[in-house]
C-alpha cells in the first residue's frame, strides 16, 4: 500500500527511527553436545528402552528443524567415567539413581568436584522406594531433578532447559531475545510441563521461522525463540523476573510453593508435602508482576480448582492441572496471550475472529484495513509487540513496546508507525542477503532474489557481495538526502539455464559455427518453463520500471582473470500491460542465454583457455535506474569508479583512485565517450573544466536512454538495439541537468555553474561535485575505500543516481569486480632494473601495464643549442609519420623536448592528438637551455587516459632524480627514416614498455 509518510501530526521520534538488525548468529553460542549417563547397565537400558536414545533425541531434533543434536556416553563406574571425561569435553551429566544402589551419586559427587561448573541434573523413575532413598541424598550439587516418565522429550527439555540457562543473559543483551518464565516446585509437575512447552515453543520457532528469507536465514532465526526459564521458588521466580523483566513474554506459575530459595528447603517429589511451601506464593508472584506491566500474561495453573475464581478475578489465566487437556489448554493461552501462532483481531465486544494475520508481509498489507475499534484493543494492550516478539522480530517489537497508547492517543498514528517500522526492517532484512525466491513475499519493499538452486554467477556475485557491504558499512547511509542501495534484483540461477537448454535440445546448434543470428532465432523460438511465469510478472508488478536483463556467467568478474562485457545485456521498457512485458522479458533471458555462444564469445573462451561447453548462464533481472521523460528513459549520473588511477596529475595520487561520470546510460562510459574524470579526493580539480575551450571541446555532447516505444520481441544480436542516441538539447526539454550542468556565457566568456540561462550547456557535474548539493565526492570514497577493504584488491565500481529536484537522490551500486587485467600486472620492480638495459626511465610517468608489441621509436633531433623555431615544421613531419604506422596498424615511441600539443610553440611541439594518436608513449624530454615545465599529459588527457597511451616525464638536468634517455644508443642505430629534425629508428625485437602506476615509474627496455 501506498501510505508511507501521509501522517504529519506523528512525534519525529516515532518517525525518523533506525532499526538496528538482529544477528541470530551469535545467538545460542553455548551448547551441549556430549552428555554424560551415569547408570548401572540395567537402569541405562531401562532408560534405552527399546532404541538407542542418541536416534530418538536425533529424530527429535530433525522434526523440529534444530541442529547439533547431542551425542551420548553410559558409564557405570567411577573407572568409566574418569576415562570419559579425560578424553571428551562433557557438557552435561544426567545422574540416574536406580533401585539396587546409589553408586550413580557416589560417580556424580565425584565428577562435581573434578568439574565444579559442570551442570548435573538427577533424572529418576518415580517410585516411592527411589523416594524414599533419595532423601538420605545430598543434592545440593545437581542443578535440577526430573522424574523420568519414558518420554525422550524429556531428555530433550532438559539440555534445551540448561542450554538456555547458559545462554540467556548473552542473548538477551544481545538481540533482545525473550524469555517465558515457569514457576514450579513440583518435580513431577514440571516434568511433564517441560516436554509439552518445550515441543510448543520449538515447533513455533520452526514456524515463524519462515519470515527468514533463505533456509539458511530460518535456521538461524530459529535461535531466537524465547529462553524458558524455571524457577521452583518464589525468591528464586522474582530475582529472575527483575532481572529480565524488559524481555518477558509471560508468566506460567503455580500456586503453592516455597517463598525460600530451593536449598533451603526439602526437595518437592510427588506425593510429599513441603513444610516451607507457601499457600498463597503464586498470588503474591503475579500480583506483584502485575503491579509492574498492567498487560504482561500470567498464567495461573493448580491442582485446586477453587483457585480459578479468584485469579481470573484478579486478571490471571488459569488452567486446571488436573484435567487430562491440560497442555492443550495451555497451548491455546500461549497462543492467545502470548503472541504464538497466527495474530488474530479481534471485535473487542464480541471476542471474534475479524481477520488472522499469519506473516509479517500480511500484518503490512492489511494494517490501514482493521477496523478502529479492534486496532485500539490490540493497540492498547501491546499485543503486536508481543506477537513480533515471539516471532523473533525484535528490533520491530523493541520499537513498538515503547510507543504506548498512554504516550500517543491517535489510532491511525498507530497504523503509520507500525507500517513504516515493518517496511523499513523488512527493507534491513533484505540488504546483504540473498533471499529464496517467494511471490507471496515478494513487494516493492523486497530487495534480492534468487530463483534456483545454481550458482548466482560472477555478477550475481558481486551485487550480493556489495549488498552485503553496504549492510556492513552503516556510513553509506549516514546522509539523510541520499539513498544508498543496489536495484531491485532477482537473479535466475545456472540451473535454470542448464534446464532451459537441455529441454529444448539447444546444445548441438550452439556449439556449432552457425552464426550469431541462428543462434538467436533459435534460442527466441525455444520456451522458458512455465513455472516462472508468475514468479516474472510478480517481479514486473513489484519492480514497475524498466527492467535490464544482465548476463551473470560463471567466468564473469573473477577474480582471476578479465572476463567482463563479453556476453549481452537487454534493456526492456516499463509496459502498463504486465503480460506484453513478460513476453518481451522472456526473449530479453534467452537472447542473454544465446549471446554464451555467439563467435566472439566462443573466441574469447578459447583465448582465456576455457571450455564453452562448461561455462554457466545466470541472468540477472534488475530494475534500470532513472527516470522516465517523455518516451525515453534514463539515470541523471551514470559512473565507473577505479580505486587506483594510473594517471594522476597536479596533487592527486594513484591511491586515491578515478571516477568517470556521465548523463544518462551506462553504455555511454562502455561506448568509450567523452566522460568527465574527477578524482574524488579533488572534486574541484577537473583539467576538463580548467579552461573554457577545454571544457567546450573535452565533455558530453549527447548520452543514452531506453526508447520506451519500442515493445516487441523481435530481439536483435545487438543488445543496444533499442536504446537511443540524444543530443544534449534533449536533456535541456527533459529538465534532467538539475545540478548536473554549467553554461557557457558567450557575452561574458565565462562558465556559471547552473544549467539556467541561455548558452551552450557544459555536462560539469557541479552542484554535486563543488557544491554538495548531494555528498557525491564522499560517497565514492566510501565505495572506493569499503569495496577494496572488502575485496582485498583494486576495484572497479559501477554506480547510478537520481537526483531529485529537492536535493534528495538515490545513488545505486550497480556492480563490483576486482581490477585484474594480464597486461597490468607487473612481475618486475621498475626501479631495480639496471640502466644499460633502459632506452628510457621516468620517475615521472602517467599510465600503468606492461607491453612488448612495439619495435619503433621516433625523437625530436636535438642537442644543447635547440632551436624551439623549428617546432612547428617538426610537427608536420610528425603527422606524416604518426599517418603511416595508423596505414600499417602499427605503434611507436615518440619522443621530444619540451611539451607536446603546447598551442604556444615555443613551449614545444604544437601536435594535435591526431598527429601522433598511432603514439603508444609519448615522452617530454627538459633540456638545460629548453627546460619546460611538463604538461603532465593535460592537452590530451582524456586521450591518453581513454586509449592507456603512456606519458613519460624526463629530466636530464637533474642525474639525480633517477631518470635518463639513452639518445647515444638511438643515435649511433641506422634510421628507417630521417630528416632535418627528427629520426624514425626501428629495433629487430620488440621493446618491453613497463608503467606502474601506483609509483608512476616508466621503462623503456631494450633487452
């Protein structure tokens, strides 16, 4: 429903709230996993019965979803039980006295004094003769006695029982974890209560253990049902109430028991009356508790009915011990009081049923619909907290327990707060995990997805993992105008690709050479099963914006080695008419599908030493980010981010990394465009923007969009067949430059930062990069800083964002993947190679990698007396060179004094880019009577940056500075071509060109 934020009259406390997640993890971190049974051989099978019980308490454990079931070990003997106990970690000991003799307490008073925090429990038959011997005991050193009454859910409720007692002040602290006090003295009572509330208790913990959003997530989830606590005494009862009372669910007690504590009285077996017990403890418990919270449930149990009138007087529960429903009945109180099972509301004057909520999502969806009457008796008796509670929702429960009907008397306040708690925590809960598919479940408030069971493949991977981090990293959203997030994602996993090609028989034609488009006609006429219909339009339905289907393979972002833009990806419109979308999606996967086997793709696979046969196809269905203009569609900022730059200039440093940004889609910056490179750790230091006529010719001139108008299947191998190239004039009629532009004032030959006025409009990115209109700078650097911690590598980001006419925006983190290219790794450290083996050496170089495919260089004859009135001859001989290696698909070395591309030719060579774009490094050589300071590559910066060319930096004024030029080699070589001014010398075996960027060190090499 569409009713966030409609409320202006709710305290802002209530309203700007973050709800911090539960980490079910580091829940139930102590456990019992070996257990002791000290026995005589007869009493051990007496207890065996007729099965080993390490496969009954096994079976239990499975029914009910639980995990690390215990392993058991029998001994009979003192001998027996020290060999156990040096060779095993006991977590438990169960004593069990039988009716020869007492050497089970002599075993256990023995391994107490070895082991004095071992926890020890008596577990006896009920006899009277066994009574009657145990009371000459000291059983002060056992931590509870149970009467065996041949139920293997016994044994289960008392290691549950201990392990909970270990566990609960830790958990409590930890995630608000709750707790269900029970006050019994009766042994025999309690014994027979347990198993039943702890089968209850557990089996709800299965239940609602549905609300997680993978199998994985339920079973964790399943260690935050509620701690059941006993106590036998009413000292005992109140110290563990006061200490837990902020976490308790409710109160089951008895009525008669002592007000001492247990090791001042006599031990209550069945059919014996204690002196000290007290006639009316459990009164005086629950009036006291009552006292305290007006509306926690408290259940009174009794074997005297007369006890019924007066506490239901008093607004106690009851339920009778002696009727033979007495666990059901006590079910049905839990579930009712206590939050367990379905929410029901109820007419507050008839008690019905009006509607039962099962889930989280339905108590959402149906919330502004109960009626006013109903939603202020639940409301005003803290029953949604309590049901969130017992359901393991704490961080929702937490919040709603203290926004009382006494501190805020508006129902349909009520209504909004509750519905934004649950949709921001359901919204929490997605981020960082990967959730099972469920179309019930699945909304707008939904996050990520899988369908299937296969691999999420490499860029499944990454979006899971920056997901993840941006859980991890709480900075991201430390902005309360910037949004951070990944799209809405569902991923289709490899199984389903290995289903859809094995069904329709594809494998022989795509491994064969048939062409691009056979393949693609093929695989569009082949058929998706039916069974994800519903699952897309549901994801259509929830997601209602244009939809990118993205290529996921195995092979895609690895760590590894470079495998990324080699498969396709389709971009589909947003279609009022689901079905229509749903069959253009369906061609969109199985074009993505086809693209695994296309020429350039079985290339790729062949040249990586791969097999194309193995390799996998997820696809990755996700919601484009932008905005809709018109009949197109498109993102204000589209962006790459690297966390190293190879070209740093003026201040920047390679660490600080680089980021390109664009109006419009993505495929711009894939495509190769003019992209504006902004360091974010100098957002007001762009060399494309430092002068007028750089600005005008160096920045976007047209950008990207999805054609909304085109809505059939009929796919093409191109996958950008449906997006469309617009000027920047289009942008202008949309109103998308908010922020995002400057313009150029020819009157007064001057940029303003605002995209008002008339004039040519510069794509600046200014108010977001000089202007904070968003924290745009910052939150690059925490991208770039998070994703390396976390990847352990160099990164490459791709994000989007809209920005929003309030200043508001959402910036999205489309995909990750580390920096691994075989040409950039250097084995070799630059500054330890030896100076005969350099033609060049620059301590000042832009660029990184490494190559060995170059055998020519060409320089700028010149000695100390150069003459700078040449340079502008130099330049046309220079063209024409750079003209014939351009005919021959060849590169070169180039090399000359003072600045290339100066436009003031004394400053050095006047060259345009396109005379020397065949140049794969360019070098500027400082000379004793021509010492030019170096341009640091900004004449053609986006050039050098845009094709990897190598800018080297040579001093030979300064010996010391570590860098040379060994023009006495090249000089003494014969020339392939030669003139007044330059000389064109070529070398029998390639040149190694080393560049590391992180150092900005360069070499040549000859050897």
């Amino acid at each position: 429903m569409e009713n966030e934020g409609k409320l202006t009259n709710i305290p802002q406390s209530w309203t700007k709230f973050i709800l911090k997640d539960a980490n079910f993890v580091d829940l139930m971190l102590r456990r019992i996993t070996n257990v002791l049974i000290v026995a005589n051989p007869y009493d051990a099978f007496m207890l065996e019965d007729d099965g080993r019980i390490e496969e009954k308490i096994y079976n239990e454990y499975m029914e009910l979803g639980l995990r690390y079931p215990p392993m058991f070990t029998q001994v009979s003997t003192t001998e027996e039980a020290e060999d156990i106990l040096a060779s095993t970690q006991i977590d438990l000991v169960i004593c069990m006295p039988g009716n020869a003799d007492n050497d089970a307490f002599t075993i256990a008073h023995g391994i107490k004094e070895k082991f004095p925090q071992m926890p020890c429990v008596v577990l006896t038959p009920f006899s009277h003769g066994i009574t009657r011997r145990m009371k000459n005991e000291d059983l002060s050193i056992f931590d509870y006695v149970f009467c065996w009454l041949g139920n293997t859910n016994l044994i289960l409720s008392i290691i549950k029982l201990i392990e909970d007692k270990m566990n609960i002040e830790h958990d409590i602290a930890q995630a608000g974890v709750q707790m269900l006090l029970l006050v019994e003295d009766s042994i025999r009572y309690y014994s027979s209560i347990l198993p039943n509330l702890y089968s209850y208790v557990l089996k709800q913990s299965k239940n609602f253990a549905t609300e997680a959003l993978n199998r994985h997530a339920a079973t964790m989830r399943m260690r935050g049902r509620p701690k059941v606590v006993l106590a036998r005494t009413y000292k005992e009862a109140i110290e563990i109430y006061e200490k837990y009372k902020e976490n308790c669910l409710g109160v089951i007690s008895d009525v008669r028991f002592p007000m001492s504590t247990i090791e001042e009285s006599e031990i209550a077996m069945a059919g014996y009356t204690l002196k000290e017990k007290d006639e009316e403890a459990g009164f005086k418990l629950l009036e006291t508790i009552r006292a305290q919270d007006e509306y926690l449930p408290l259940i009174m149990e009794s074997t005297e009915t007369s006890n019924r009138e007066r506490a239901e007087k008093e607004g106690f529960n009851f339920v009778d011990k002696n009727s033979k429903m007495l666990s059901v009945d006590l079910r049905h109180l839990m579930e009712e009081r206590m939050g367990f099972g379905d929410f029901i509301f109820r007419d507050p004057k008839t008690h019905k049923e009006i509607m039962r909520i099962h889930n989280l999502k339905e108590l959402q969806d149906n919330i502004f619909t109960i009626p006013n009457d109903s939603m202020l008796y639940h409301v005003s008796r803290n029953h949604m907290s309590r049901w969130l509670c017992a359901r393991a929702i704490f961080p929702v429960s937490s919040f709603l327990k203290h926004v009382t009907w006494h501190e805020l008397k508006d129902i349909n306040a009520h209504r909004q707060i509750i519905f934004d708690a649950i949709v921001q925590y359901r919204q929490m809960k997605n981020i960082g995990v990967v959730a099972e598919f469920d179309r019930v479940r699945f909304d707008r408030y939904a996050h990520f997805a899988r369908i299937g069971d296969g691999s999420l493949g490499g860029k499944g991977r990454g979006l899971a993992f920056l997901d993840n981090v941006i859980k991890r990293q709480t900075d991201f959203n430390k902005y309360d105008n910037v949004k951070v997030q990944i799209p809405k994602t569902v991923v289709l996993c490899t199984d389903v690709f290995d289903q859809f090609m094995e069904n329709n028989n594809l494998y022989e034609l795509a491994l064969s050479n048939a062409t691009d488009e056979e393949i693609l006609r093929a695989f569009l006429k082949a058929q998706l099963p039916d069974s994800y219909h519903d699952d897309f339009l549901t994801f259509i339905d929830a997601t209602r914006s244009p939809i990118a289907i993205r290529s996921s393979s195995l092979l895609e972002d690895s760590h590894y080695q470079p495998f990324a833009g080699v498969y396709s990806t389709y971009m589909i419109p947003y279609l009022s008419n689901h079905e229509q979308m749903l069959h253009m999606m369906a061609a969109a996967i199985k074009s993505v599908y086809a693209s695994v086997f296309y020429k350039e793709s079985k290339a790729y696979m062949t040249a990586t030493s791969n097999v194309i046969d193995q390799e996998k196809m997820a696809v990755i269905l996700q919601e484009v980010v932008g905005k809709t203009y018109g009949d197109h569609y498109y993102p204000n900022i589209s962006g790459v981010l690297r966390s190293i730059n190879y070209y740093p200039v003026n201040n920047e440093k390679a660490e600080e990394g680089i980021a390109s940004l664009a109006l419009g889609l993505g495929k711009y910056i894939v495509d190769g465009g003019q992209t504006l490179r902004v360091s974010p750790y100098h957002p007001n230091h762009i060399i494309q923007l430092s002068r007028n006529d750089f600005a005008m010719r160096d920045t976007q001139n047209y950008f990207y969009a999805i054609d909304m108008t085109l809505a059939g299947t009929d796919f093409k191998v191109d996958d950008g067949f449906n997006i469309k190239k617009f000027d920047i004039q289009t942008a202008i009629e949309d109103n998308s430059l908010n922020f995002i532009a400057s313009t150029y004032d020819i009157n007064d030959r001057r940029i303003r930062d605002t995209h008002i006025g008339k004039g040519p409009k510069i794509i600046s990115f200014a108010g977001v990069l000089q202007y904070d209109v968003i924290p745009l700078p910052e939150l690059l650097r925490m991208s770039m800083r998070y994703g390396e911690e976390a990847m352990r590598r160099p990164v490459e980001i791709e994000f989007a964002c809209n920005i929003n006419p309030d200043r508001t925006a959402e910036f999205y983190l489309l995909q990750i993947r580390p920096i691994v290219d075989s040409k950039q790794i250097l084995d070799e450290d630059i500054e330890q190679i030896p100076d005969e083996k350099c033609i060049l050496r620059s301590n000042n170089s832009l660029g990184h990698g490494i190559s060995n495919d170059v055998y020519d260089v060409v320089y700028v004859k010149y000695d100390d007396k150069y003459d700078a009135r040449y340079n502008s001859q130099i330049a046309l001989e220079i063209e024409k060179i750079n003209d014939q290696f351009l005919a021959n698909g060849k590169s070169y070395v180039l090399v000359g004094p003072g600045r290339w591309g100066s436009s003031e030719p004394w400053l050095g060579i006047p060259v345009k880019w396109a005379h020397i774009s065949a140049a794969r490094v360019i070098v500027e050589v400082a000379l004793k009577n021509y010492n030019i300071d170096p341009s640091q590559g900004t004449h053609f910066f986006q050039n050098l940056t845009s094709f990897g060319v190598g800018y080297f930096m040579v001093d030979t004024n300064n010996p010391e500075e570590g860098s040379l030029f060994n023009k006495n080699m090249l000089d003494a070589m014969p020339a392939i071509y030669e003139t007044e001014h330059i000389r064109h010398i070529r070398f029998t075996h390639p040149l190694t060109i080393m560049m590391d960027g992180k150092k900005q060190i360069g070499a040549i090499l000859n050897k």
